[in-house]
C-alpha cells in the first residue's frame, strides 16, 4: 500500500470516526438509552448497534473490497480474516460502560490491517473532541498535532493503567498481576477503555498501560497509535498467539525505559 493511499483511507476513517461519535453523544444526550447484556453480562446499547451500522456500511461503501471486523456485527477474527488481507477493525463505543453511566471516556476505534499487521488507526473521543490518529511509520497525532510518549524511566514514578474484564473467571491471576504494578509503581489507574489508555500512553499522560485480555477492536488502533508516538508495545506473554498484531492477550505498551521492568513484574504477578 502507498502512503497516498494509507492517507486517503486514514481521512475516511477519521470522518466515519467523527460522524459515529455525533451519532453516540446524541443519542445519550438526546434519547433514553435502552440498556441489554450480551450473554447476560456485557452491556450493550442501541447506539453501539447504530453506530456499527454506520461505521460498516460507510466503510463498506468506499473500500468494498475490504473485509469487516466490528464488535456488534461481525465479530468472528479468523472468518474475518479468510476473507482477505485488508480487514477493517471498528469498535463502535470502547467504554460502553462508561458511555451508559454518562462518563467521558468513551471512544469510536477504527483500525486498518493489512495481513495482520495494523496500517493505520484512529480513535475518537466524542465527548471531549479529541481525535488521536496513527499511520505507520509516520507518527502519532492528537486533533492533528504530533504526540510523544513518556519519558519515565523510574518505575516508581509510573502512572500505570490497566483493565478488567467481564468475567472474573481468573480473577485471582488479575488481582496478582496488579498487586505486583501498584507495590511497585506511583498509582494503578482503571479508566474504562482500552482504545483511550492506550492513546494516553501516546500522549504521556499515562506512563504505561497493560490488560489481560482484549478483544482486537479494543486495541487494534489505540497500539498503533502508542508505537508511532514512541512507546513500546508488545506482551507480557510466555506464549505465541496467532493473529500477530491483532492479539490482545496481555497486551502491554510503556515508555522504552519502563517496559522490560514492568513486563518482568507483570510475569513475576502471574506466578
């Protein structure tokens, strides 16, 4: 793909991106929520449904040659990617719990993956007009200004922010995990969505983030975003995963000086 291309694809996505999150703010502004739980525990609402719809169709409609990723849709990663090489990857709202309970971190993610390696990516936060964007090679940017990681290198300094997910099957591998980070880091922050921690990394208001386990639209372009801005990115993983980029098991980005320490704990916490 030519830069001219991957920034023709990368307007598009931010213009859907931004068009999505007119679409959420007002329906929580403007409408009652209706409020469901996909498999009786993960919240959902009509305007995750909507703005999928939206995201998918606008994308669909100018690169119908592309395949879909998106949460409230098609959601199946190796359907997906038997598709083709090309494979947009849309989350509609990371943070719906967030965006139900009127908080402000909430955000459209969009992604473009070529052969499981990320190409591009943009979240946008509706509520607070921001709108982080990432081409590969070419640096990060927040509302078109170039954006740098921290340069924390002192691991008790570290603002550390991380996740928890729905089910709490293993919840006492979580607990360990970040009990290792907060006795040996500033403070351990949860802000409800793994698109946004991953861009305050970007931009150095957080000096690290780590999660067990996120879905590939949760993470796609927010990891991208974080790498161009100079972070480190990767995973506190034994194992290999399939998918490449596109794996969020124990996904963990970090200022350069901070990630073999904070990775060494994070291995240490799951003993």
């Amino acid at each position: 793909m030519s830069l001219t291309e991957l920034q023709s694809w990368l307007q598009l996505a931010v213009d859907t991106a931004q068009k999505a999150g007119e679409l959420i703010r007002d329906e929580r502004q403007n409408h009652s929520l209706d409020v469901d739980y996909k498999d009786g525990i993960e919240l959902v609402t009509q305007a995750d449904k909507k703005a999928d719809a939206y995201i998918t169709s606008a994308l669909l409609q100018a690169t119908p040659e592309f395949s879909i990723l998106a949460e409230e849709s098609e959601n199946d990663l190796s359907k997906a990617e038997e598709e083709g090489l090309s494979l947009w990857v849309i989350d509609p709202i990371d943070g719906t719990v967030n965006y139900a309970h009127h908080h402000y971190q909430v955000a459209v993610s969009i992604a473009l993956a070529v052969d499981r390696e990320v190409q591009l990516g943009v979240v946008h936060n509706p509520f607070l007009q921001e709108t982080f964007t990432a081409i590969r090679g070419q640096g990060a940017f927040l509302n078109g200004q170039r954006i740098s990681a921290s340069t924390t290198t002192e691991l008790n300094r570290a603002i550390v922010a991380t996740g928890f997910p729905y089910h709490k099957n293993n919840l006492p591998q979580l607990m360990q995990e970040a009990g290792a980070v907060l006795q040996h880091c500033a403070d351990l922050r949860r802000l409800g969505s793994a698109a946004l921690d991953l861009c305050w990394v970007a931009c150095g208001r957080l000096d690290a983030y780590y999660e067990h386990q996120v879905k590939p639209w949760d993470m796609a372009a927010g990891r991208l975003i974080a790498y161009e801005a100079g972070a480190m990115t990767g995973s506190y993983a034994t194992e290999t995963r399939e998918h490449g980029e596109l794996s969020g098991h124990k996904i963990l980005a970090s200022s350069r000086s901070l990630y073999e320490p904070l990775r060494a704990l994070l291995l240490a916490g799951t003993k």
